[in-house]
C-alpha cells in the first residue's frame, strides 16, 4: 500500500510538471460546447418467478429447472438436488429432494409436506407449523400432569425437568433407568416418572407397578428393580423369575394408600393417548417417544433451553 502512494504521487508531480513548462500562456477557450452523453438506459431486471406456471411442450427437465428458481427466489440458502411432478394431481404437487430428505411442494413452492410435517413460507424462511402447533398443546398438557402423583428424582442441581412414563416390564423404560443411575452425577434435572404399565403387552405389570409404588421408598424401588430386571434384556420369562426374586425380598404392605395413585396416571395417559414406553415430556411440551441415549437426552434439553416457551400467537398463514 505505501508503494502505491508513493508511485501515486509521483505521477501526479510529471503529469504537474509537463503541463508548467513550454507555452505560459493558458489554451484557448473550446470554441464549441462539448456534446450532451445520453444516459445509459439500465434494463429492467428479470421478473422474480413466483410459481411454474406449464405450457404445452414443456418437458419435465424445464419444469423442474423453472421450479428450482421459483423455491430458489424464496429460499436462497435451499440446495435442491432433484425435483419431479406427481403423477395425477390437479393442482400439481412436486416430489423436491433437499439433501437426503423428500418433500412436496406446490407450484409456488410456499409449503412443504415432510414426512407428515407441514413447512410454511414465511419471510423467507420455512416454519414448521405442525411442531409449532404441537409444542403450543404439549405445552398446555405437561403443565396439566399429575405432578403429585409420580415418582420424583433430583440429579444434581435438579434445574431441568422431564416426565417419563415407564412401565415395569418394559425392556426400554428399564435401560432409560439404568442411564439414570449410571449418569446421575451429572444429569442436573428434576425426573418425574409416571408409572404406566401397558397391560395389552406386559399382563403382569399392573400388579409390579402397585407393588413398587407401595414401598416405603417408590423411588429406590422403582429404580432398584428396573436396574435388577435389565439382567433379562427382554426375556420374559427370566424377567419373571427376576421379580419372584425381587419381590420375595421387597414384599408389598397389606394397604396402600398410593395404589389409587395408579389409577389416576392410568386415565391421564389414555387421554393423552400414550401407547408405549418409555414416552418422555420435557417442559416446554415436547415428546420424545421411545428410548434415547445420553446424547440424544442432553440435545433436547439444550434445544429446551434455546426454546423454553411454545410459540404464541396463531401459526403463520401460507404465503400468498
């Protein structure tokens, strides 16, 4: 940069130079007035495509190629591997690949249809309005739980929260507790377990339900015989012989206050319409169904973290 200054300045001292030495005298005043420039004429951009819009002799790669450009004006950042017309539609609809996912999309390219999920354009961004849709009820259902009734855990400082509905037999609910224990130096969260057994899939676990919650300590039972019942990894029927065991050790007082408890949870579930275990709940309502691991279980909570709330207000319209 400083060469450039100096070179810079140099010129500008001959160019000063030349034009001071030979005639003293200034030139003559141009006689004739300079000619007017007309001004550059600036074409008018290309339109912004809007929608595909198909006339006859169009092949499918031109309609695929018009179609990128439309979603393309709308999301610039959308990489787009492949896009084909379903057969048969009317409106058409369009089968848009996106990286390793499948979607379809209209001929305006405003929504998108992701395995069951719902996509709306909204300034240029896509808002899944189905998970907006279902953290907004999810959110209203976890605070309407029954708290009072299920097995709490502290780990650590206990500031994050999840609700687990776990049956006793089930083989999942069992290694989501031993992750528990076996992470509960670190876990930092409130556990508020549910029992829910599934009779239709495991005949025996209402009455393993009712006698673990009528031990002097549900919470160290419930996690003592699902830590001692992993052992059987599914097998029924060494998963009997484990409680026999269990249980002959840890029998069941004669009444139980808690057995009512049960029940409650029970009709709570069937009107949330809960059909397997383990299924979990964090606090800004979001399921998870099924077993997670660690990673996956620390990633919802930060995604919890990032998104404490459900969305207010109405979901967003389709674009126009």
């Amino acid at each position: 940069m400083r060469f450039r200054v100096i070179l810079t300045l140099a010129l500008a001292a001959t160019i000063f130079s030349l034009s001071a030495c030979g005639n003293k005298t200034p030139p003559a005043a141009q006689q004739t007035a300079p000619q007017a420039v007309a001004p550059v004429q600036t074409p008018p951009a290309a339109p912004t495509p809007t929608a595909v819009v198909e006339q006859a002799g169009d092949t499918p790669e031109a309609i695929a190629h018009r179609l990128i450009n439309v979603i393309q004006s709308r999301y610039p950042s959308m990489k787009i591997n492949a896009v084909s017309k379903v057969a048969g539609l009317d409106p058409a609809m369009y089968l848009v690949t996106v990286g390793d996912q499948s979607a379809y999309t209209n001929a305006a390219g405003d929504f998108f249809l992701v395995g069951g999920e719902l996509l709306v354009g909204n300034a240029g961004k896509l808002v899944n309005v189905t998970k907006e849709e279902a953290l907004r009820v999810g959110s209203k259902l976890y605070t309407d739980l029954p708290f009072d009734k299920a097995i709490k855990y502290v780990y650590g400082n206990g500031q994050r929260q999840l609700v687990v509905f776990s049956d006793p037999d089930c083989p999942f609910c069992q290694a989501l507790e031993v992750m528990f224990r076996g992470e509960s130096a670190n876990l930092n969260a409130t556990v508020y377990l549910l029992p829910y057994p599934i009779e239709s899939l495991h005949p025996n676990a209402e009455n393993k339900a009712r006698q673990l919650l009528c031990q002097a300590d549900p919470a160290k039972a419930w996690q003592d015989w699902m830590v001692f019942a992993s052992q059987a990894a599914g097998d029924t029927a060494k998963s009997e012989k484990l409680w026999a065991d269990w249980s002959a050790r840890n029998p069941a007082p004669t009444n139980c206050a808690r057995a009512a408890d049960l029940e409650a949870i029970k009709k709570v579930g069937l009107n949330l319409g809960v059909n397997q275990t383990p299924t979990l709940m964090f606090s800004n309502g979001m399921p998870f169904f099924g077993l997670l691991d660690r990673t996956e279980l620390e990633q919802s909570w930060q995604y919890v973290a990032a998104n404490p709330q459900p969305p207010t207000g109405p979901a967003p319209a389709p674009a126009k």
